[in-house]
C-alpha cells in the first residue's frame, strides 16, 4: 500500500526543515498540519534575513508576519502557502499567537550587523527561536505547563548545535551569530570558521558553549506519545553536539543528516525518550 501524499504544507516544510519535519511525523496524524505551519513558519522567519539584500527589507519582512499573526484571528487567511494554513491554525486554536510573535521578535537579532556581544544575549536569541518553537510545538500537542520549560532546553540545545554547524556558511556570507565575548576568549573571529572549521579552537569553543554554557540537551527521558515530537529535536541535537566536541565545526562529508541521525529519531519515538 502506498503511502499517503505529501500535502503542500508538509513539502515545504520537509524542503525547508527537514529535521523538525522528521520529528513531526511522530506527532498524532490530526496536528500534523498544524504542526507544519508552525515549521513553514519558522522555516521563512529563518529566511527573513537570508533572502532580504540589507537589514532594512528583513525587518520588513518579519514585521508583515507578525501582522500576518496578529491579524489572524480578524481577518480572511491571506493567499499564501504558509501565511493561509498558518492563520488556519490559529483561529483553530492550535497555535498561540504570542508564542508566534515572540519567535518574529528574536529574529530580528539576525538583523544586526554585528555578532551579539555576550553569551547571555546568545542564550536570549536562542530562547526565542530554537527553545520558543518547542514551546509552541509542546502547547500545540498538548504538553502540560510543567513541561514547557523541559522543551525549551531541549529546543535551546538543538538551536545552538545548530548555529555551531552554520558557523562556517554564514562567515562567508559575512555574518556571525556566535557571542563576541566567547570568540575573543578562544581567539577567534568569524573569518576564522570559514578558514579553518575543524581547528582545536573550534573544538575548544564547541566544548565551552554547549558544556560550559550550560546549552547541552538534557538527560533523554520518556515522555508521551502525544507530545514527544515536539522534545526530538534533541535526539539530533545530542549527536551533532557529540561530533562539534569532536571535529569541531568541519562541515560533514556529505550533505544531509546520516541514515543514523534519522534511525536514532525513529528509536527514541517508539521508545518515547528523548
């Protein structure tokens, strides 16, 4: 028997995330799609900056989603692909508006010309995008409120693995989201990761951020079928975090997450540990 298609939602989001799509399909088949309005969401918030030609066209760009958000409930949905869903979901109740709004605002630190001063403006942007996404993910399960903050440091470490693996990209498009205050103390700079990814420095600096920094995933625990897609992220979060400590930030050989980084998502959802 063949499997169902792909609805235009769930291609974007596999297009655009594939990592939290995976995850998702472990979530009940009836939040799926809510599911991957919240990943398309996110996914073009990610995108504000990349695709815009200077600052000022990002910021616009994140402002008419917050709109967009805000207008939802008011409003007809607006004719595109992800705005229209992503109002659905909201005037469902399936997403929270503010959980929304808060993830357009932390983007805009990618906005700046600059790498953010200190580690605790690093932890703040990472709060609002990578660990406020498990919070809206985890509400829209389901999760109870004692739950959320556990989702958040699962989410916060799959954010910060994250803007470690990108590192070496983003130098040569000039940016950096690493804190300045933690280069400066292992003497690097963000030319320095497009030069030479896999430097003991680099290394060093991996170790430092997600031990030191207090960014690791937590302990895996078995949590329930309903919500536990929203805590995966963490399961790839632990391995890629396993390999920044180990090679520093060296771009893997190929592109695309390993058979062993998906297999390990599907074990630890029928297990329900993440």
């Amino acid at each position: 028997m063949a499997a169902p298609a792909l609805s235009p939602l769930a291609r974007i989001a596999r297009e655009q995330d594939p990592d939290r799509f995976l995850c998702a399909l472990f979530a009940p088949a009836e939040r799926r799609e809510a599911l991957f309005a919240l990943i398309a969401y996110n996914a073009e918030l990610a995108r504000a900056r990349a695709m815009a030609s200077r600052p000022m066209a990002a910021l616009i760009r994140l402002q008419w989603w917050r709109d967009t958000v805000a207008e939802a409930a008011a409003r007809p949905p607006p004719r595109h692909e992800v705005a229209g869903p992503l109002a659905m979901a909201i005037r469902a109740g399936a997403l929270d508006p503010a959980d929304l709004a808060a993830m357009a605002d932390a983007r805009e630190a990618e906005t700046e010309e600059l790498p953010f001063p200190t580690r605790e403006g690093f932890h703040a942007y990472l709060r609002g995008t990578a660990g406020r996404f498990a919070i809206a993910a985890g509400r829209l399960l389901g999760a109870p409120a004692e739950a959320l903050p556990g989702l958040e440091a699962r989410g916060v470490a799959y954010g910060a693995a994250g803007v470690l693996r990108a590192a070496p990209a983003l130098a040569r498009q000039g940016r950096c989201l690493l804190p300045a205050d933690l280069l400066a103390a292992h003497g690097l700079s963000a030319e320095a990761a497009a030069r030479d990814p896999g430097a003991p420095a680099w290394r060093a600096l991996a170790r430092d951020l997600l031990d030191g920094g207090g960014l690791a995933a937590p302990p895996a625990g078995r949590l329930p079928a309903a919500w536990i897609a929203a805590a995966l992220p963490a399961v790839l979060a632990r391995r890629d975090a396993r390999r920044l400590r180990r090679s520093g930030l060296a771009a893997p050989p190929r592109p695309g997450r390993p058979l062993a980084d998906r297999l390990a998502v599907t074990w630890a959802a029928l297990r329900r540990r993440a």
